[in-house]
C-alpha cells in the first residue's frame, strides 16, 4: 500500500516519516516550492522539522495530481483548506485518512463531512490522538486512534501505519474521533489563558475537567460514544494539548492571558491555531444543539477581545450546580 500524504507542515511530514518506516515510499504533497525542493535534494523540512532528516524514500511534489496513483491518502491540511485542496486533488475511490482537527467555518461541518462532499466514493478514517509531531517525527513512543467503520480497511490501515515507536488503537467511532479533536484545540486556548494570566495549577486542572465534560455534552449530542472521547483521541489529546507551549492553540492563549491580542498573535503564524477558527463555529453548532459550554463561550469572548480578568471572574459566578451537569 503506498501512501500519499497532502500537506507539508510539521504534522504532514512528520506523518510522512512514519509511513516511510521501513523504506516504504511516500508521496508527499507541499504548498511551497521550497519545501518540496528540500525534501527532494536534502531529506530535510527546513521550514517545519528542520532538525528532523527524513527518509530517502519520500518524495515531494506541489502536484496534487500525482496523488492518484497512491492506496491511501493522509489528508494533513488545515481543518479550514481540507474542502479546497481535497477539490484540488484526484481521489476517486481512494480511502482517506483526516488527520486535520477542527470545524469548518460558515458551513459548522466536520473534516470528514468536508472530505465526504468533496469525495463522495472515498472511503473515510480519522487519524487523532496526543501527538506533538516533532517528537513522532523523532521516533519518540506515540499511540492514536484509528477510526474507521470499514472493519477490514481499518485494519489494513493500522497495520500500514504502525511503527515500532507509532502504534494505533481501533475504533469505528469516526465522530467520537474528530470531535475530540476538534473541541480540544478550544479548550486549549483556555489553558493558555490560564497560564498566560497566572491563575495557577488547580485552575488548570479544573477548565480541564470541565472542559472535558464540555467535550462530552457536545460529542454524545452529535452522536459520539463516550469511550471514544475518554481514550486518545478525546481525552488523551486534551491533556497534551493544555500541558505545553509545543500546542500551538495553548500558545495562543498564553498571550491572551498575557493581554495581548488575537489579532497581534494570529497575524504572523506560519502554523495555525486551529482553535481560534473552531471556537466560534463550535459555540453556535452547541447552541444549535442545546448543549451547554461556558468554557467554550469563554474562550470566544477572549478571542473577541474581552479582558481575560473579566472572563475568569464570569466563569467564577455562574450558579453553582451538581458536577454532572
């Protein structure tokens, strides 16, 4: 099974590491001509994983057209661009692996609504779970969730993609697994705020815990199992996610809690906080659905510029009530 990765970012060409375990060949597609150009001549991503060298059996291309002789594609891309590089891009019946996290803005769809609109006849997996990707692209120890409802596809998959240092988990909850990734990248947000402002440890634990029922509330209403967001790809990814200035989203918001803002910290980004795009589109997809989520509201509001002061102190004094809920 020869694999094809669109996007050449850290996560992208991370992913393309693992894939080319082995000496497997790997089609890589990048924007950027620089990158393609580094990877052909150097083996190296100098703009992303510039101290990673990666496996001669990796090819780049900016030809998106050259991903239709692959088995299986890992879509990589921006949670925002996957509808218009997927249109870009020959698919067919080739079976695709989302590894994008987010919500589609103005439309409220998931990656994998996206990808089936764009593809109707490609079989769809999620590929999600606690991942910084210059430690995969180290061969640091990584574990995901691969969810697919195609038992047998599945299984090729996982046994495509597993490394010694990269082992995935099976799962046929393909919305367990994007919902997960994509409420946990707001939730993030606030941990940063959290830690930008100097709320201390025990409030971070705290908007973890609530965040985490956030997460739950809104992925059983959308038709989720809760196993699902309590293992890798829900609950896993949160906790990495909130924990460490790697998190691009939890980086966001340690400048918010820092009062800077949005737009300051948003407009030189090379990489994206998928985050800020989710956060909006999730809080009305969880009015829509009449699911309750103050962490969430809270982040957009500090996205929106409102003092991080002010935020917190609102969270404080909404009426008490039984943790269940």
């Amino acid at each position: 099974m020869r694999i094809g990765v669109l996007g050449g970012g850290a996560w992208g060409t991370a992913l393309a590491q693992v894939a080319a375990h082995g000496g497997r060949d790997v089609l890589l597609w990048a924007r950027s001509r620089d990158v393609v150009d580094a990877v052909n001549r150097d083996h190296l991503n100098p703009l992303f994983l510039n101290d990673i060298k990666l496996s001669e059996t990796i090819v780049a291309t900016t030809d998106p057209t050259r991903m239709r002789d692959v088995d299986a594609l890992l879509v990589v891309v921006p949670a925002q661009h996957v509808g218009t590089v997927l249109a870009a891009t020959p698919v067919g019946q080739t079976p695709l692996i989302l590894c994008a996290k987010g919500i589609e803005a103005g439309t409220r769809r998931l990656v994998g609504e996206v990808a089936r609109a764009a593809h109707p006849a490609a079989p769809i997996a999620v590929l999600s779970g606690p991942t910084f990707a210059h430690e995969v692209a180290r061969g640091l120890p990584t574990a995901v969730t691969l969810a697919c409802e195609d038992d047998e596809l599945r299984a090729r998959l996982m046994d495509r993609l597993a490394a010694p240092h990269f082992r995935p988990y099976a799962s046929n909850d393909v919305i367990g697994a994007e919902i997960g990734g994509a409420v946990k990248n707001v939730l993030a947000i606030g941990c940063g705020v959290v830690e930008g402002a100097g709320l201390g440890q025990n409030a971070r634990a705290a908007l973890i815990a609530r965040g985490f029922a956030e997460m739950t509330r809104f992925g059983l209403a959308r038709g989720a199992r809760a196993e699902t967001l309590a293992g890798l790809s829900g609950l896993g990814d949160l906790v990495l996610t909130c924990s460490s200035t790697s998190s691009r989203n939890f980086s966001l918001g340690v400048g918010l809690g820092r009062g800077d803002t949005a737009a300051t910290l948003l407009q030189d980004r090379r990489t994206v906080a998928e985050g800020a795009f989710t956060a909006p589109v999730l809080r009305q997809a969880a009015g829509e659905a009449g699911v309750d989520m103050p962490v969430t509201d809270a982040v957009c509001r500090l996205l929106e510029g409102a003092p991080a002061a002010q935020v917190v102190g609102d969270l404080l004094a909404r009426p008490l009530r039984d943790e269940g809920r």
